[in-house]
C-alpha cells in the first residue's frame, strides 16, 4: 500500500492539485485514476495532516491511541462486534461519537432557546 506522501506525488505528477479543508480536495486536468482515487480514499486523514503540515506520525498516534482506548472495550462488547477487525470498529465507534455529539449540539441549542 502507497504512503500518503507517495499518493500526493502521483496525485501531483497527473496535474492535479490537492487542498485540505474541511475535507480532501482536488481538481484535475482529466480524472484520476481508480486505483489512485481508492487509495487516497483510505489515507485520507494521513494526507490531510501531510498538506496542512502536520506528520503522518501525528494520525498513526492517534489512532493507536484510539485503538488502545476501543480494544479495553472489547470485552464488554457482544460477541458480533467483539469480533469486527480493528479499522471497522473503529469507525462504527468514531460514528457513534459523532451521533452523539450531534445530538448532544441539538438538545443544547433547544434548551438554550
């Protein structure tokens, strides 16, 4: 699998111009390749932290860190998700979050008005 460094290269050497906003962007002269598209889909958050100046070592921290906090959970969880590979639970966790958050955002913003 490419680095993110390596996925921006060849990204750049196509035309293309990458932005990290709110999200990934990018605009190019004629689309990227499938293949490209797909692995820059899975180092997203490490080629965000690369064009805002970050390190890749930053999100590989954190997502240990993440890992570590997910897997003291794990024997609590049923046997379905106990089950899940790391990345997938993670992400059901991260979405979880979120939900909730956003929930938490909703409930406030009533009670304040």
């Amino acid at each position: 699998m490419n680095d993110a460094a390596t996925l921006i290269k060849q990204a750049e050497s196509l035309g293309a111009t990458l932005q990290a906003e709110e999200r990934l962007k990018w605009k190019a002269p004629l689309p990227l390749p499938a293949d490209l598209l797909e692995a820059m889909r899975q180092r997203k958050a490490e080629i965000i932290a690369l064009l805002r100046g970050g390190t890749t070592g930053d999100i590989g921290q954190l997502r240990a860190e993440a890992l570590a906090a997910v897997n003291k959970l794990r024997p609590y969880l049923s046997s379905t998700l106990r089950e899940l590979p790391d990345d997938t639970l993670l992400k059901l966790v991260h979405w979880h979050l979120v939900v909730a958050t956003e929930q938490a955002s909703q409930r406030n913003r009533r009670a304040l008005s």
